[in-house]
C-alpha cells in the first residue's frame, strides 16, 4: 500500500453540518448524540471516532450506526457468540433506535466469511414484489410514470420484508447462542424506553407530513400532533410484543402467523394508496443464497453480492477501470478525481441497461466485470477532460438480448454493519427499508419498506423492455454493496455503506482510501466525498472537497456541491483488527 499524508481537515471532513435532504440530522450531534452518557466503552468509542482515531482490537470487533445497537452485539461476542450471533442482535436493535432506516419490515443483503472453510457466501433477504403487481405498478392512467413520494407512501410500495428471514437463516446457519437470548436487550429497552438522538428527532421532524398519513404512524412519531424531540425517552411495547413473538416463534411469526397477517392487513387497509401484499406472498418468501462476486483489485478480491444488487459489480467495474492508474496522488488531486468519475459514470451506464434480478432476466455478471471487458471500457478514460457522453458498453453475453435503459429512484437511508468475531468469522450487511421511514406504514411497532419504488417507474422505453421493471415475485434493484476483500484469500477489510445510488461510490472511494491512498480505517470513513453517477459530479459541501469545483469545472464536469451522508462502518483485518465509523453519523466501533 502506498502512504499518504493528508491534511487534518481532511481526514476530518465527514464531521458536515448539512445532510442529505432525504435523510437528513439535525445540524448538532452527528457523532455524538447524547451517546456518552452510557459510559465505559461507549464513551472511549466516541472520543476515539471525534479524534479521528480507528479503535484496535485483537480478539473481536462490531461496527454499526448506533451505540445501542453496536452494545448489543459487543455483548454478545464478549461472551462467545458468533458474528451471525451478534448480527442478529445489532438489526433488531437498530429496528429500535434508528427505525427510519432498517428493520423487521425491510430487508437485507450479507455477505460472510467462514473462517474454518475460507468460503465467502452470499445471502440475498431482498424484498420481493407481491404476485398482484404489474409491469406499470407505478404507472397513472396513461402510462406514465408517478410522482415519486405519491408511489411511496402508502401500501403500493410495500414488498414482502425479507429481514426476519435473513436473521433467522443466519442464526441457523452460523449461530451458537440461544435464540430468545440476542433479541432480549432490544426487548428490554422497547419496554423501558430510549432517548431519541438528535438524528431521530432532526429526520421525525423533516418529514412529519408524510408521517401524519398513517394514524400508527404518527401517534409513535407525533405524539400530541408534534414531533418526538431529541432527548425524550421513546417507549415501544407493540415492538417489544413482536420480539417475544419473534423470539418464541421464530421467523414463522411472520410468514405465516399473527405479525404476518397484521403486516397484510395495514398494506392493503393504507387509505389513499393501498398495496397487494398477500399472506401468500409472505408464505412463500425465501432467503436465497447466491454467487459471490468477486473482481480483481490490484492484489486485492473484492467480493460483494450480485443480482439483484448492483453494488458488487459497479464497484468491480470502477476498480476495473482505474486498475491501470496511479492514484497514489490522493483525493484532492483532479487527475485522480477525473478518473474515478469518469470510471464511475461508465459502471452507471452499465447498471441502468443491465443490472436487474438475474432469476427474471439474464444479467450478464462475468461478462461485466470480465478483466478484459473493463480494460477495454477504460481506454476512453485515456485523456484529459471529461467524458462527453457514456453509453452502456456490449459484455458477453451467453445468448442475445435487448433491454431499455431503466428509470428508477433511489434515494439515500439504509443501514451498514460490519462484525468481526474471535474464531475470524466475517460478516458485512447492508440492511434497509429503503427511502428514510419507509412506506410511513407502521404495524407491531416497526415500519414497513417501500422497496418496490427501486423497480423503474417505466416499464418500456420505445417499445423495449427495462430490465428492472416490476414483476410479480420479483426483488427490485439494489444499490446496496455490502463488502468483504480479501487478499490471498484471508480478509483484510469489511466494509459498506447507506446512501442510496451513492453507495457505490462511497465505498469505491473507502477501498481506494485504504489501498491506494495508504489510509487507517477511520481516515477512510472522513475523507471528502467526491462522487459521480450519470454526469454531474457532486462534491461534499463544507469540505475540502470544494477544492475541486474549479479543476473539474475546466475539465467539462458539471459540478454540484452539497450535503453527502455516508454511514461507512469499515474493520481492517490483519494481526489485529482496526474499526472506523463514518463520522457523518452516529455508529460506533467496540471490539476487545
């Protein structure tokens, strides 16, 4: 690796004022929060991450987007549990305390690492849409696309939630704790109540409207007519029920018993917008695991999960495309900058032809990341300027066929998790119930997806069909990179992000962070985002990544500067471990 000395202000730039619209906090405790008054590891945890300090380890460590949550699984590997063990543990705690972003009521995408076998798998617990649904799900009367928050509040953008039977697989497969026992403390802490963080509060009131159109909704978010209040202990009995439910019935409770049902109930009852969500579309949900991918980088394997997500082979196609360049000058230099866009912009164009659930369409995965195809993709990058225009390039395929180019929205939430446990057991989850609170839906205490508006809006484009258009029974496209790279087959980082289409980028600039600019974990979560999907490059506002405006600006981009709200949560794995959480947000590392 290549080393890097890079300012302080940098290093420390994530620690922004304004956030991302769609998901925004409130201006003060971004990475704090309130948090220090649970002591002990917590509070060194979050001295540690203001000082731009990774927290080192040797035997395990958890990182995650809330002390609460990122406690509950250090518990758990403190006495001997598995990362699938405290995995389980963190989700159901984030369903908690960060509910605008993940939950029982969304899904999920993990990809592990199996220190006794050296395998990686992939488990892909991604919604899928009910059988009812059509191609023009999201269409009006004649065939045009809807707004976007018309088609999400409501039942209509409700998929069948895929996380109660990820955890559940998980635990089955990798656990060695009692079941009952890892969803006790999120129980507990439903019953007696938590403080709302200023991120709660500052988001609850953002979108308090959208929130006042479900009455369960907004008597736990609004109670009284105004929003919850940063500081206010928030109590959540209806969610403490369906853990013990959870706990005592496992998955079942909701893909064939009394939660499922009333999940059923509120998506077709949803006055305005009502779905068709079934309980047959929840009985035969499966989690299903799939191919790893895994491109080269440099040295590196950079393994992430495939079709129906997007993540693994655009951040494949991006490393591909700069695996010929220096770019060792860091993040603040133009020439790197321009690359990194450009390779960006070529991996979206890519995506929005191809990219869809590869059991309803062929996706032409080692065709896309095929180290030839990507060396022959990246010869335009050979120049000084701005591409002019990009155009999906021609992979190989195993048969012909022809797809639009596809039309969706999706905007930054989400939630990421990176374990690391005592037998070097690996595990990165991106979890997620889409747009920041979801469909505004809320039954047993936990909010409803509104993943099905990650299908395109359109259907058709000239008579041609988009891949990711909606089907019955299929799972919409992600751009969700949960991250495991390995070298010589053993790991040596875990990492992923929220953020909508961003992700990618934010986690190509983390690898590239580590590998090429010679940073520690932490550092990488901090440095100044500059990222590129479909031709206008936005540039972090209130960071040193302003600096670039005027060099990329004379090199054709379009430049836009604002507010990017990463949550990296990133473990390097050598002789010890090293954690590092996004100081954008409120996540933690603990390890011991």
């Amino acid at each position: 690796m290549k080393h890097l000395v890079l300012t302080a202000a940098l290093l420390l730039a994530g620690t922004v004022e304004a956030q991302q619209a769609a998901d925004t906090v409130a201006p003060e405790g971004a990475g704090a929060g309130g948090f220090e008054e649970m002591g002990g590891a917590v509070a060194a945890a979050l001295d540690a991450k203001a000082a731009g300090r990774p927290v080192e380890a040797a035997e395990w460590m958890v990182a995650a987007a809330n002390p609460h949550a990122v406690k509950a699984g250090a518990d758990v590997l403190a006495r001997g549990g598995t990362a699938a063990d405290a995995l389980v543990a963190v989700q159901v705690m984030l369903g908690l305390v960060e509910p605008q972003s993940s939950g029982l009521g969304g899904g999920a995408f993990l990809v592990w690492y199996e220190a006794a076998t050296g395998e990686v798998t992939t488990l892909d617990g991604r919604e899928t849409a009910p059988l009812a649904v059509t191609p023009r799900l999201f269409q009006d009367a004649e065939g045009e696309p809807l707004k976007f928050f018309d088609a999400v509040v409501g039942g209509r953008s409700v998929g069948t939630p895929g996380t109660p039977a990820l955890l559940a697989e998980v635990h089955a497969r990798w656990g060695s704790q009692d079941w009952a026992s890892l969803l006790q403390p999120a129980q507990e802490l439903a019953r007696a109540g938590f403080a709302v963080s200023p991120r709660l509060a500052g988001l609850v009131a953002g979108d308090a409207e959208r929130l006042r159109s479900s009455d369960a909704t907004a008597a736990y978010f609004l109670p009284g007519g105004a929003p919850v209040s940063a500081g206010t202990v928030l109590k959540n009995p209806d969610y403490a029920a369906t853990l013990e439910t959870f706990a005592a019935q496992g998955a079942a409770a909701f893909y064939g018993g009394s939660i499922g049902r009333d999940i059923v109930a509120t998506v077709q009852g949803a006055e305005g917008n009502p779905g068709v969500l079934s309980e047959v579309d929840l009985a035969i949900y499966r989690v299903k695991e799939r191919p790893a991918v895994c491109p080269p980088y440099r040295e590196y394997q950079v393994c992430g999960m495939g079709p129906p997500s997007s993540g693994a082979v655009a951040v494949g196609q991006i490393l591909g495309a700069l695996e010929g360049h220096d770019l060792s000058s860091g993040p603040l230099d133009p020439e790197v900058r321009r690359l990194m866009g450009d390779a960006g912009r070529l991996a979206f164009a890519d995506r929005g032809r191809y990219l869809a659930d590869s059991d309803f369409v062929p996706v032409p995965v080692s065709g896309l990341i095929d180290p030839a195809y990507m060396a022959e993709r990246a010869k335009v990058l050979e120049t000084d300027r701005s591409l002019e225009s990009v155009a999906p390039g021609n992979p190989t395929f195993d048969h012909a066929l022809n797809w639009a180019d596809d039309e969706s929205i999706e905007l930054p939430s989400t939630s990421h998790i990176s374990i690391v446990d005592a037998a070097g057991n690996v595990a990165s989850m991106t979890t997620t119930i889409e747009n920041a609170f979801g469909s505004r839906l809320m039954t047993n205490g936990f909010l409803l997806n509104n993943e099905l508006t990650d299908f395109s809006f359109r259907s058709h484009r000239d008579g041609v069909p988009v891949a990711n258009r909606a089907e019955p029974g299929k799972r919409p496209r992600s751009s969700m990179a949960p991250t495991i790279v390995l070298r010589d087959g053993q790991p040596v980082l875990a990492v992923g992000s929220p953020g909508g289409s961003r992700i990618i980028g934010y986690v190509v600039q983390a690898i590239v962070g580590v590998i090429d600019w010679g940073l520690d974990v932490q550092q990488a979560t901090a440095v100044a985002h500059a990222v590129n999907r479909f031709g206008a490059y936005d540039l972090e506002e209130g960071t040193e990544a302003v600096t670039l405006e005027a060099p990329l600006t004379a090199m054709g981009f379009e430049v836009n500067t604002r507010a990017l709200t990463s949550g990296l949560h990133l473990i390097g794995i050598g002789e010890g471990l090293t954690g590092g959480a996004d100081p954008r947000r409120e996540g933690i590392v603990l390890g011991e």
